[in-house]
C-alpha cells in the first residue's frame, strides 16, 4: 500500500509532465529553450500567489485585524 505522500508525488509528477509538453510548442515558437523544464514552476507560482492574496491574506486579516481591515475600502483591502 502506497503512502499518500507516495500518491501525492506521483500526481504532480504527472501533472509536471503535463505541462512540460504543453509548453514545448510555446517554446519552439519563441525559442525559449528553457521554458519547458521550469514552465511547472510558473504555473505553480502564479496559482500559489493568486490562492494567498485572494483567498488566505483576506480570511487571515478578517480573523486577526477584524476591526481595521472590516473599516478598509476595496482599493485600500488591496494594498494591505
């Protein structure tokens, strides 16, 4: 029996190679060789910032600065 460690390893290695051959036609075009080996980290770094300033900072500044963050307009919500 497989850990879920094991399990989660095997997933994302998949999901690397995925997007390894997705972004090789990408990077013939515009002769970015090195586009494909780091093209997982790209995704994964555009998927993590957008998870933390969308969904963690928000819930963490309601939680522990309810009152000042609560009294923050949109624009300002955003610079914080």
């Amino acid at each position: 029996m497989t850990s879920l460690l094991e399990k989660f390893a095997s997933v994302l290695e998949a999901y690397n190679r995925t997007f390894h051959n997705l972004s090789r036609p990408v990077a013939d075009v515009f002769g970015l060789k090195n586009l494909g080996p780091h093209f997982d980290i790209l995704v994964y770094s555009f998927v993590l910032f957008n998870v933390a300033n969308i969904v963690l900072v928000p819930g963490f500044s309601r939680l522990f600065f309810n009152r000042i963050y609560g009294a923050l307009d949109v624009k300002a919500r955003n610079k914080w």
